[in-house]
C-alpha cells in the first residue's frame, strides 16, 4: 500500500494521475535504449540496399534524425503531459490525434519486434558451434517472444524501475560505441566508397528503406508525461523543458555522429579484412557483408580489434558488443507504447479498464496490448529484412501528423521559425510516408490493419460511454468548448470593485448603484473633464484635481454618495482631467483593480464620433481582459 501512495497523485476530482518519478537521466536511458541503438540495424540494412554506395543514404538519414530531433525538443516543451503526436494532434481534432496515435502504435509494435530479433541477433551470431545459441537462432522468433515477456514482467515496475535497469545498460553501450569508433579510426578510409550509380527516384526508395532512426523522438515524447517536474512548476502546471532537454541533447548528438562515423567504419572494413579474413576481392567482402547485416556493429568490433590487437581479442570483443547491444535494443517501445494507450483512455478514446493501475502504477491492459500485439507480429514475419520492411510507414506517419499539427496550432505560443521548421520537417517526411505507402504494400495493410481495429475499438468505446460525434460549425464549436462551465459560473462576490465613468445624473449611474447594492460591491464613481485645448500657464491642470471645484462633477458625487448612503453601498468619488478620456479611464480602472467597468453608450452625433471616435470603443480596445466591461443605454 505504501508504494501506491508513493507512485500514485490524486487530484481534487479523485482523477488519478501516473507518477512522475522519471529524471532526464533515465529519460534519457531509455531514449538511448530506441534512438541511439538505431544504428544497430540501420548501417546494416544501408548496405544491404546500396554497397558501397550507401555514404549518400547515411548522411541523409543522420540529416533527418538531426532534424527531427531538434522539432521534438521544441515539441517537449510544450507538450508536458505526453502523448507525443496523439497531444499536439488533439487541438486539430480528436479524430485527428487518435490516426496520429495509431500510427505510433504500428510503429513502436514493429520496434519492440525489430529490437528483440535485433537484439538475439546480436548475441547468437558466429555462435553456430554453441547448441543452445544455435538453437535459439534457428527459431529466433520465438526466442523473441519469449524475451520480450521477460521484459514485459520488468515493466510491471513501473518507468522509474525500467528506467533503472536502461540506464544500467546505456553506459557500457555508449563506452563500446566509443570504444568501437576509436578502434576504427585509424583505419578509416575513403578508398572503396562509391559514387551513388542509380538515378535519384533509386537513391531516394533506397533512403525510404532504412530511414529507420526515428521512433526515439516520438518514445521521449510519451515519456514527458511521467518525467519529474521543472522546478518551479506543478502537477496543474506542469513544465518538462528543462529536463527534457537534457535527456534528448546528448543522445541526438551521439545518434547522429555515432552513425556517421561508424556507417564510414563499416565501409572500410575491407582495409582489414583482407588480414583478418584473408579476403580481398571485392564481391567476396561485399557477400559477406551482407551475411552479417543483422549485426553489423558486432562484425565491426570483431574485425578491427582483431586487427589491432588480435583474432582472440576480436572474439571476446564482439562477444561484448553483442551482449551489451542485445540487453539495450529490449528497453524502450513498450514503455512508450503503455504511456500513449493509457492518455488515450484518459480522454475517454480508448476504454476506461486501460486506466487501471497496478500497484506500481503501470496500466495493466496497456501493457498486455505493449506485449501482445508485438508477439503477433513476430508470429507471421518470414524474415528481419521484411520485418524492417513493417517499421518505417508507422514512425513517418505518426512524425508527420505532430509536427503537421504542430506548424498550424494557433493555441500553442510557437515562435515563427519554429512553424518554419514545423514546415520544413512535414513536408519532407509527408513525400517519405507516400513513398513508403507507394513501395511497401505490406508496410501499408499492416498499418491499414492497425488503424482499422484501433477506430473499432474507440467506435465501440463511444458507444458504451453514450458518447457520439456530431460535426457543426466553427461558431457552434466554439460556443461549446470545455471552457463554458466556468465562464457561466455566477461572479456575485462580496468584495468587489466596481467602476462607473459618469457623464452626468443619468440612468447608467443608477445601474451602477444597482449593481453594487447587489454584489455588494464598493463603487468607484468616475468623472473625467476632457480638455481639447492644453496650455501649461493655464489655471486648469491635467490629471487628477478636486472634483469639489468643478460644478458639474460636484453635483454627480454628492448625488451619487447620498444614494449610496441610502442603499448601504460604499462609493468612491474619482475625478480627473484629461486630452484622452477613454485612455484615463482605463488607467484608472487597472490601476484601482476594478472587477466591473460600467460606462454608458456613446452619445456623440455621427460627425464627432468619425472625428474623434468613440469612447466606449476605444476602451473596450484597450481594456485588460481581467476587468469585464458593462455598456449600458
């Protein structure tokens, strides 16, 4: 019971909230754990698709994820509750967001199915002559399956537990990557890289099929909505941009150049392989190559220690490599994946049992569906190439709708240029997703799939909450928004301040004494002498002066105290003289921190209002928001 209350936050509504006990440390481990092992698999299949030829495609996809990266810092900073795409979708329209949201499902279910045969993949490899590892590649999805329900009993601990166990993992990952990059540097080379010898439309589907780089943007922005506080902000304002910051700026940083220098690495293998393998024909390294594609970085590690030191060295090397990698690749997808079900059933889009919490505050059925569907996908792929092949369509689609959304959000204070950037980022990955769409048929019925049961399954909630759909107009909409209960709550408080701007003994002054009497409320009599004429040697001076002196200004405040007396109201008497009458009437109304500002209809004739304008027109223009403007006659 003692660690519910530690890891569960009740709001006054007895709403339940998950727990935010995620530093950016963890944030950042688990984001490593998607974004930065990427490479694991991305430099593999880059060669698969283009040889030596592939530099092109590297840099782009290491362009891409730099790009990406920097919209999704903008994004968390905006967007503190998680959700990632599914939240800044949401303005534009719920059905919008709930696309956007299974999108991200498609894709984090093909990422926890590529990461765990990744991952064996990895630590099985060259082991032929160990029974049991060879037993477990020879049926490798299944050993997957298996897998990821261990890490599925490791996610019933919550993200503050599984976080743990990522950041345990991300730091001898990022020391081999080091380590990996070090020992190649010296032999790398720019003599057996090709130019590119396809046409672009080539190049560029080539591109389209290993721009696999990208979910860890859309993982970190799920986790905001269980990352620890600013300081200063709250759970009803909440604010995650610093700590988000620091958990997306080192790992994009290290995504970007790791697989830049080690995709060059992986191209200059042939450089030592020739002393390592006895392998110098080209075909024959290319062929190889190929064969270890699934893991790639491990065959490096083998190759280059090998070379600098030793083949005993290379073997107990690559044996590192991969178990480090294999232990990371399992970490991330499903910990998104819960968080973004569980915001889903928060705004009632998704069924309420995937807001039950364990006593670790994990979402039970979120979890089962984070492990489930990904074991029904192992179940049919054939192969890891047409698994990879499932991966990309779902991560483009749902980036795309974010930073879609996010360009033309008009409720959210992004600056200019980060609409432009919004922009930019859209339109490239929206010629992405139609590629995908266009090449990959069974990427697009996965996908197609996936969003038809979803939409099902929020139809067939509606339905049971009595809840339907209606579409209307704009004005209707916005007569109707989620802000209209506290907008019609009655404002009859004692203690207020009300401010009436006097132009003689009429019937707005008479409202006003109304008004106070039954608000109980202290009234601030207002008559301001407007002077179109001003010299400094006058007698008449600008600003406040006693309203005893003027004759007409006397005779409102005398009336007015007298009635006020008779009626049990408190009134104020306020005088001054101005060139600008509607302009001291608003100073004076902010400066006395009035609730209520009543002035009557403009009476000028047509001539002087084109002349001069109006002053009820001018100050409603001008008025703060936070005082409510009362034009009586």
């Amino acid at each position: 019971m003692a660690q519910l209350v530690d890891d569960l936050v009740l709001d006054a509504s007895a709403g339940v909230h998950r727990p935010r006990n995620l530093d950016w440390k963890r944030a950042a481990a688990l984001l490593y754990g998607d974004w930065g092992t990427s490479k694991a698999y991305v430099i593999g299949l880059a060669f698969l698709a283009a040889g030596f030829s592939s530099v092109p495609i590297i840099l782009a996809v290491c362009a891409v994820t730099a790009l990406v990266g920097i919209n999704y810092i903008v994004i968390c900073r905006h967007f503190p509750d998680g959700g990632g795409v599914y939240s800044s979708a949401r303005s534009q329209g719920r059905l919008l967001a709930v696309v956007g949201a299974l999108l991200l499902v498609a894709d984090l279910t093909v990422t926890a199915a590529l990461s765990g045969w990744s991952a064996l993949s990895y630590i099985t490899s060259g082991a032929e002559g160990i029974n049991w590892l060879k037993f477990l590649r020879d049926h490798i999805a299944l050993t997957t399956i298996a897998v990821l329900l261990v890490m599925g009993a490791i996610n019933c601990l919550g993200p503050k537990h599984s976080g743990s166990f990522a950041v345990a993992l991300a730091l001898p990952t990022a020391v081999v990557v080091v380590v990996l990059i070090a020992l190649s540097a010296p032999h790398l080379t720019t003599r057996f890289l090709q130019p590119p010898h396809q046409s672009f439309t080539t190049v560029w589907v080539q591109f389209v099929g290993v721009i696999l780089a990208l979910s860890g943007a859309e993982t970190i922005a799920n986790l905001t909505g269980v990352m620890k506080l600013d300081p200063g902000s709250t759970i009803e304002h909440p604010s995650v941009a610093r700590e988000s910051l620091k958990a997306i700026l080192p790992v994009a940083i290290e995504v970007v150049v790791g697989t830049a220098l080690l995709g060059w690495a992986m191209l200059s293998l042939p450089s030592v392989l020739e002393k390592t393998l006895h392998l110098n024909d080209e075909g024959t390294i290319a062929a190889v190559l190929g064969q270890r594609s699934q893991d790639m970085l491990r065959f490096v590690g083998e190759q280059f220690a090998a070379a600098t030191f030793s083949p005993a060295v290379g073997q107990i090397f690559g044996w590192i490599v991969g178990i480090v990698f294999c232990l990371l690749l399992l970490s991330t997808a499903i910990v998104a994946m819960i968080g973004l079900l569980y915001m889903m059933s928060r705004d009632r889009e998704m069924p309420r049992q995937f807001r039950r919490l364990n006593r670790h505050g994990v979402p039970m059925w979120p979890l089962v569906i984070a492990i489930g569907l990904p074991v029904v996908v192992l179940l049919f792929a054939a192969d890891f190439t047409a698994l990879a092949g499932l991966y990309a369509i779902g991560v483009v689609g749902a980036i795309t709708v974010n930073v879609g959304s996010c360009a033309f959000n008009r409720n959210v204070n992004f600056t200019w240029y980060d609409r432009v950037l919004f922009a930019i980022t859209f339109v490239i990955l929206a010629l992405v997703e139609l590629t995908l769409a266009h090449t990959k048929v069974d990427a697009l019925q996965f996908v197609l799939a996936i969003l038809i049961g979803g939409l099902a399954l929020r139809a067939y909630t509606l339905k049971r909450q009595g809840l339907t759909t209606l579409t209307v107009t704009r004005e209707v909409a916005q007569m109707v928004t989620p802000d209209l209960i506290s907008t019609m709550r009655p404002r009859l408080e004692e203690g207020q301040k009300i401010m009436v701007a006097a132009r003689g003994i009429t019937p707005v002054l008479s409202f006003a004494l109304d008004e106070a009497q039954l608000r109980k409320a202290t009234l601030f009599v207002l008559f301001v002498k407007e002077v179109a004429v001003y010299y400094t040697a006058a007698d008449t001076r600008l600003g406040r002066s006693k309203w005893q002196d003027d004759p007409e200004a006397n005779a409102i405040m005398c009336s007015t105290r007298k009635l006020g007396t008779e009626r049990g109201v408190n009134v104020v008497p306020l005088y001054a003289v101005s060139q600008d009458a509607a302009a001291t009437i608003v100073d004076l109304a902010a400066t006395m921190g009035v609730d209520f500002l009543i002035i009557g209809a403009s009476q000028r004739p047509a001539m002087a209002k084109l002349l001069r304008g109006s002053v009820a027109t001018n100050v409603a223009q001008h008025l703060p928001e936070s005082i409510q403007l009362i034009i009586s006659g």
